[in-house]
C-alpha cells in the first residue's frame, strides 16, 4: 500500500462535524479534496491526521479548535456606528463583508448583531473556537518527485 507522507499530493472525500452533530462541510457530491500534504493547505491537525496512512484507508479524528482554526478572539469582534458602512448595504446578522486594511489586504467580516445605529462586525474564522470532527477516506496518494 501506497502511504501517504509529507510533500505527496492526496485527495480525500470528508464530512466534516461540530461536537453536537451539525455537518459544516462535506465534499460529498464533489470532487475529492486535493492538496500537497505537509505544506499548509488545510488545517494543521486534519493534515497531522492523514500523514502515515495508506492509501484507501478511512478515519475519523476530533481535532482541538487550537490544531483548526484557533480560539475565538474576542479583540477581532468590534462595534462601529451605522454609518461607517456604506448605506447601500443592507446590513443584517450573518452578513458577510469585507474591509481593506491598512496595508491592503482583505479582511472577511460577518454582521453578528444590529442594534441602536450601531453594527457588530467578527472577523473571526466563523469556525474559530469549535473542534472539529472529519470524516474522511484517504482516495489518492501522489509521491513526491
């Protein structure tokens, strides 16, 4: 068997789960996740969990929210006035924005509440603080040149 090591190219087919169950994503009906093991492309402790297995072999594995997507950071939430928001927006909870900082890179941001002219923006990943189940059968495995 083929086992699959840092530097190989790997597909999997997964469903991934929070702890009580909701499904959060899933390459079910896609194709196979594909990406170099080892190089940074997926989360630290699913890419940890795939090193070493054979190819065709399935797993399940809890990963901590540190090994996923980190902790909720409470100073990434913040509140600003109504209006700094361009007024076009229709600004609502679970409203994805984006903001440009300061050096120029792009900053995901979700609308958590709207109240007295005022807007609470996150810019948390919308998993940070959550372990994480997987799923997952190891499809492919491409060695390294």
């Amino acid at each position: 068997m083929t086992k699959a090591e840092k530097g190989d190219t790997v597909a999997i087919h997964y469903t991934g789960t929070l702890n009580d169950g909701t499904r959060f994503d899933s390459s079910e009906g896609r194709e196979p996740l594909s990406f170099e093991l080892g190089s940074g492309q997926i989360i630290a402790g699913l890419d940890a969990a795939i090193q070493g297995m054979d190819e065709g072999a399935e797993k399940t594995v809890t990963i901590p929210s540190d090994e996923a997507y980190g902790a909720h950071n409470p100073q990434q939430v913040q509140t600003v006035p109504r209006t700094d928001i361009p007024e076009d927006i229709p600004v609502e909870p679970g409203l994805q924005l984006q903001a440009k900082t300061q050096d120029g890179s792009v900053v995901p941001l979700v609308v958590t509440k709207v109240e007295d002219g005022m807007v609470t923006l996150d810019a948390n990943h919308p998993l940070a603080g959550e372990d994480l189940t997987f799923a997952f059968t190891l499809i492919s495995v491409k060695k390294a040149a």
